[in-house]
C-alpha cells in the first residue's frame, strides 16, 4: 500500500486547479446525479433535522450543491480552506446561508448526536491507513442521532481499474495526471459493513454506482465540453446516465467506481465514548 500524506496546502492547490477546469463540467454533472439519485432512493423525503456533507469539493468548483439536497439547515465540512472559502462564495449566490466548516473528519468539531441525515461520498479515500478510515466512521455514528441515517461511498476495490490504480505508484499516476490528488486505504464490501455494524449501525442497503468508465468517459467529456456544441454535451450526458442501469447487474460491483452503503444508528446503540474507542 503506498504511504502519502496530503496537506491541506496539497488540498488548496487542487481547488485552485480545478476552478480552472471549466471543461470538466459534463463530468461532474454526471456525478452530482448518481449522487442525487442515491440521496432520494436512501434518505427519506420526509425525515426532519439536520444534515452534514463530509467534503465541499462539488460546491467548490461547481455551480450545483449536493448540500442543498440535505436540507435547508445542513452543514458542510471540509479539511481545506481554500475549499471552504470557494464553497462559501459559491453558497452564497442562491441568497441563503450556509454553515461551512474547516475540520478534520477523524475529530469532527460537532456535538454527539445532533446530525440526522450525512453524506460522505468518497471523503475517506484519502487516508494512507484504514485505522484512519475507522476513526472517521467512529465520528461519524458518534455526531448521528439515534435513527439517523449514513450514506457514505468508498473507492471499489472489486473494480479491477480501482483494484491497480491503488497498487501502482501515486507518483506515477499523478505524473500522468491520471490521479489529481492522493487515493490511499479504501474497505471492501465486507470491511465496510462490519465496521458500520461493529459500531452500533444497521447497514440496509449497499450497491456499486458511477459505472461509466472513468478515464474515457472523462476524456469524451473534456473534449465534447471544448467543442462548445450544446446538443452533443446533451448526447454526452445521457450516455454517461446509461451506465448506470449496470447497478443492477450481477456484476456491479466489477464496473462500479465506487461501493454506497445506508447505514442506520440504532436507536439503543452504544455509548458515545465506546464508539470513540472501537478503531479496528
């Protein structure tokens, strides 16, 4: 497994470059969908509270909020400023406030059971070591009220493009400008849900999604987004839709990107301070 620690200057300088990748934009419309298609299948429309996204890089560098879709009081965190900062300015823009925090995901500055509805969507694949991995989720249940609901998403180690990506070299990736920043540690479909259970959480569901395959369908995007040719951009988009339908085929979790779990705290779980404690 390769070892990296990401700063948060390394993390600055990534908003900073992204913003200025406006061709980038079919891409991540694609993605904020799969996402928003799994926050309307797993959290119930009618749950009341409050709700916390795990990271603001989409707020950041793009014009659409998946935060808004956890509700008009929810909170965002991210480990960058830059980030934050950038994700603010954008916010800002639809008239409402929002409440975007620096913080660090394994001692999250929330108190113990206030968030009902949280999103992570690939927040944690940035560790070099899976007891980093642990920490979070253990933070994660410790700031869910009992009932409340995790939607979190890891890197698919069954895919076998994401199985080689994480044993070569960082280096060599980020070189080639195949990774823009650090992937590190990720769980599999098992890890993940013992981990979840073993921390006092029911796991419900748990599928494979973003089944587009990543570097061509990124490629097609960059080059289709510089032609500037609307209806194309629109075939685009629909394709890149399309390979979702492969979330219920026997073999998702062999396409898929990225492993989703819903996970809910139980209501009579373990205390807040054994939580804290159960990191393997």
């Amino acid at each position: 497994m390769r070892r990296c620690r990401f700063t948060r200057h390394d993390w600055d300088a990534v908003v900073v470059r992204a913003q200025r990748h406006a061709a980038m934009h079919i891409w991540r419309h694609y993605m904020q969908g799969v996402y928003r298609h799994l926050m309307q299948e797993w959290f119930p429309a009618t749950q009341a509270g409050r709700g916390l996204k795990s990271d603001l890089f989409e707020e950041a560098v793009t014009p659409h909020s998946l935060l808004a879709d956890l509700g008009a009081e929810s909170i965002g965190i991210d480990f960058s400023c830059a980030v934050v900062q950038a994700a603010r300015a954008r916010l800002d823009l639809d008239g409402r406030t929002w409440l975007c925090v620096v913080g660090d995901l394994r001692q999250l500055p929330l108190q113990s059971g206030t968030i009902t509805r949280l999103l992570s969507g690939s927040s944690l694949d940035h560790f070099a070591y899976k007891a980093d991995i642990a920490t979070s989720l253990a933070e994660f249940v410790r700031i869910l009220k009992p009932g409340g609901i995790l939607v979190i998403t890891f890197d698919n180690p069954h895919n076998p493009v994401v199985w080689l990506r994480n044993h070569l070299p960082f280096s060599w990736l980020h070189r080639l400008r195949l990774v823009p920043y650090f992937v590190g540690a990720t769980y599999d479909c098992d890890e993940a849900r013992q981990q979840l259970e073993a921390l006092g959480c029911t796991v419900t569901d748990v599928t494979a999604i973003a089944h587009a395959p990543r570097v061509p369908a990124i490629w097609l995007s960059v080059c289709v987004a510089r032609l500037g040719w609307k209806p194309l951009e629109a075939w685009v988009t629909r394709l890149l839709e399309r390979f979702e339908a492969m979330r219920y085929w026997p073999t998702r979790y062999r396409t898929g990107y990225y492993l989703a779990l819903r996970a809910e705290k139980s209501v009579c779980g373990r205390k807040d301070t054994d939580l804290r404690g159960r990191h393997d």
